[in-house]
C-alpha cells in the first residue's frame, strides 16, 4: 500500500514539473519559430504551428539592420564586467558580515536587500544627470558601475548565505598558521566556496545580460547591449513580430546555451550548504 503511494505520488510529482517546464519553456519555443515566418505568418490568425513556410529571412535582415556582433560584445563586457567588480567587492563584505558580525550586521543585510524594492524609475532622472555630467553617458564602464551597484544585494546576500556554512574554526587555523587577512579570503575561504561563488557568478552575469531598463535609457549607439537591440524593433509604425523575434532569439540564445552548460554547477552551488 505505502509503494502505491509513494509511485502514485512521484507520478503527480513528475507531470506537474513536465506541465510546469513546458509552461515556462512555451514563449521561447513560440518565439524561436516565428522568426521563421514571414510578417504576414506571424500575426495570421489562428496562428500556424508547426505548418508554415520556414524562412530564414528575418536574420539575414536584423543582421543587415543592425551590427549584433557590436551589440553582443557590449553584452558580454557589461555583463561579465559587472559580475566580476561586484565579486571583487562583496567577497569581503560577505566574510566581514558572516565571520565579523556586529550587532547591526542583520539591519545592513535587510537595508541592502531593501533598495531592491525601490522602483528604478523613481532614480532615473538624478542618476542620468549624474551620468551626463560625468561623461557616464552611452559608455560601458556607466552601464558595468550601475549594474554592479543594483546587483550588489543580491551577489552580497547570496553569499553571506554561503560562507555562513563554512566552519569558522577553519578560518581561525589559518590565522593561528600566520595567514594573513588577504591570504586567508584568498586561499581558504574562496576555495571552500567554489561552488556558491560559481552560482552566485553565473545568476548575476544572467541578471545582468537581462537588465533591459538601465541599460535602455543609459545608453544609445557606442555602448548600447543586446536589449537594446530588441527594443529597436518596436517602431511608432508598429510592431514587426517576425524581425523582433528573430532579434530576441539571436540576444536570448548565448545566455540559453551559457545557462544549459552550466547548470549542473548552478544546481549544485544554489543547494552548497543545505543539509544532507
């Protein structure tokens, strides 16, 4: 009796992930084949499948429109850019509050992750005079510094969670052996926490490539990312659904294919920690 429930319950449990994946995988499918259809195809109602006239014309288009290699080198450098600086930073801020904690450590933490809540139009204005005035503006080192400042919770957070897992009693050996402040974040703590520094790496370079609203309204042709690309397939003369889902599959599918090799080390750096 108990091994029919225990089948019948993992049966219910692997149709509801199924239904749930293909949920979720649906609009990128749906996208990915109206890039193959002509303008007509794609707004045709009721909408063709599978059974249409495939057409690889919509790519060779956005590529003559627009230089995506251009754009795709500014995803990578602002992306992987801001992930980079924004570990540089929160490595020691985590080990201070997770090994150092004071009394206010917890009011820091929820402070931090309390400006993730403040609606980014609220600071546009003030951050893109900022930016004008500094010479910020449509630059890459603009976009990496504003993408590490609104990622730099989380990337703090995660790791705090992290290297509160870690014996501190390992820590305190290395000191006693004579290692020093540096030494020991460097070549004790951060490879004890390969793998929720890996995940913690590979989510936000996925945050950052993203990022569509910063990276729209403060930026324009020099350093403007693959959102940017998207986007200039919305016109005022409408939309052309065909060309914008032929753009958006040729900006999703470098972090797709990033995503799919990595997930097994994402996988295993999101559960570092958890009790076996």
């Amino acid at each position: 009796m108990a091994r029919n429930v225990s089948t019948q319950r993992k049966l219910v449990t692997t149709v509801l992930a199924w239904t749930i994946g293909i949920l979720i995988f649906f609009p990128i499918l749906w996208t990915f084949l109206t890039s193959f259809k002509t303008e007509a195809q794609a707004i045709a109602s009721p909408p063709a499948f599978l059974f249409f006239d495939w057409t690889t014309e919509n790519y060779f288009e956005v590529q003559s429109r627009s230089d995506y290699f251009k754009h795709f080198m500014n995803s990578v450098v602002v992306s992987f850019g801001s992930t980079l600086l924004g570990l540089l930073i929160a490595i020691p801020s985590a080990w201070a509050m997770a090994f150092s904690p004071t009394k206010r450590t917890k009011d820091v933490l929820m402070w931090m992750l309390s400006t993730k809540m403040m609606p980014p139009v609220g600071v546009l204005v003030p951050m893109y005079l900022i930016f004008r005035n500094t010479g910020l503006l449509d630059t890459r080192s603009g976009l990496v510094m504003v993408l590490t400042l609104i990622n730099l919770p989380i990337i703090i957070w995660m790791l705090y969670t992290y290297f509160k897992e870690i014996p501190g009693e390992i820590l305190e050996a290395a000191r006693m052996d004579g290692a020093s402040l540096a030494k020991e974040i460097i070549y004790v703590l951060t490879p004890m926490a390969i793998p929720g520094i890996a995940s913690t790496l590979l989510l936000n370079i996925i945050l950052a490539w993203n990022e569509a609203f910063w990276t729209l309204n403060l930026s324009a042709a020099k350093a403007a990312p693959l959102t940017a690309f998207i986007a200039s397939y919305s016109s005022p003369e409408g939309l052309f659904y065909a060309k914008l889902s032929a753009a958006s599959t040729m900006a999703i599918a470098p972090i797709l294919i990033l995503g799919w090799f990595s997930q097994k080390q994402l996988v295993r750096g999101l559960t570092f920690g958890a009790v076996k």
